[in-house]
C-alpha cells in the first residue's frame, strides 16, 4: 500500500497470532454447532464443560448465533469493499 500524504499507511495487515486465534475460534464453533456429539468435551477442561452446557440447554442460540456472527463479518467486507472504492 502507497504511504499516504504524511508518510504513513492507511491501513495494515493484521497480525498472524490474531488471524490464528480467530480462525481456530470459528472452526470450534463450526464443529460445535454442527458436529456437538463428536466433540471430546472431558478432554478441553473448563472449556469444553462451558461448552457442553451451551450446547445442552442453548443450542438453538448457538445456531443463530454462528450465521449471526457469519452474516455480520460478510457484511463487514462488503461495507469495507463499498468504503474503499475509489
């Protein structure tokens, strides 16, 4: 990206620990809602407890919520893709 007039970038690439950190949260949550009976609750410690709780009482909620957070990050490129056209 081209400096911009005071010498600095506008925008910045993000870094690798967050990309790795926000894929690997929405493969859990993917596996969670989608595939709940083959995930090794014991085996995650509290983690894995919290989540089969939600998965037992709440997992309409946590449907919802994973095309929720979909449709929301979607929306967030498009509107970044509609900002920067020049």
């Amino acid at each position: 990206m081209a400096p911009a007039a005071g010498g600095e970038a506008h925008f910045q690439r993000g870094s690798l620990p967050w990309f790795t950190a926000i894929a690997l949260s929405f493969g859990y949550y993917t596996w969670v809602v989608f595939w709940p009976q083959s995930v090794p609750y014991q085996s995650l410690g509290p983690l894995g407890l919290f989540t089969q709780y939600l998965v037992d009482h709440h997992h309409t909620l946590l449907h919802s919520g994973y095309w929720l957070a979909w449709l929301i990050h979607v929306g967030e490129s498009l509107y970044a893709m509609f900002l920067c056209k020049g």
